[in-house]
C-alpha cells in the first residue's frame, strides 16, 4: 500500500479512501479494535466496501448497505446488534468530528473509554 503518495488505497475496489468517515480502518481503530502500534499494519477499506460491518452504523446520514443474507444483522441476537450498532455509530460519528479538526493527534481518536483502557489495561 503506497500511502505517502496516493493515500490509503481500498483493499477491496483499490481506490482511494478519500475521506476519515469512509475509513473501515479508522472506525475499528476509534472503537478499540486495532491498536495504535498496528494501524499501519492493518489493511485498509471503504466503509461501504465492508457491508458486514458497515450494515451496524445507524444514522440519518449514513447510507443503508446490502448485505449477503448469512451476514446480515436481522439474524443475529438482537441484544448484541443493539451493542455493536451503538458502539460502531458512535465510532463513525467521531470519525466525522476528526475529520473537521486537524489538531488532534492520531494517538487521541480512540473514544474516551478506549483511551482509558489502553492508558491503563488493569481498569
């Protein structure tokens, strides 16, 4: 992945993810999934090029998603799909607050308990 001159390319469709919200990458950072000293080791993708995690983020002004039917959230626990569509909405909606703001570090675009649970891993 050549990110210094072309950015981070889509392992999926191999174009450009342009922008911090369409960052499948980034969400999964921001929620706690890939910590700090592996986000430049992990694969990149477009949110709507990852359906299957994309499909959780519940917003007015995020587009619905297809997705295959063994994928799809309508047969999954209910409890749990209310858990991961929180979590995974709030991580979006953060990555769309960075996006507006270029003085916050990387190390600080996890959400607050993610942070806290990094900062001290005991808590």
């Amino acid at each position: 992945m050549a990110r210094c001159e072309e950015g981070y390319l889509c392992q999926v469709c191999g174009q450009e993810v342009e922008h911090l919200w369409e960052s499948e990458l980034y969400l999964r950072y921001v929620v706690g999934w890939v910590p700090p000293e592996r986000l430049h080791q992990e694969p990149e993708r477009h949110l709507r090029c990852s359906p299957a995690l994309a499909q959780f983020i519940v917003h007015p002004d995020f587009p619905s998603v297809e997705v295959p039917p063994e994928f799809d959230k309508r047969h999954m626990d209910p409890q749990w799909v209310k858990q991961r569509e929180e979590l995974l909405t709030r991580g979006w909606l953060r990555l769309r607050q960075l996006a507006q703001r270029t003085d916050v570090p990387v190390t600080q675009y996890p959400l607050p308990e993610v942070l806290a649970r990094w900062q001290d891993p005991l808590a």
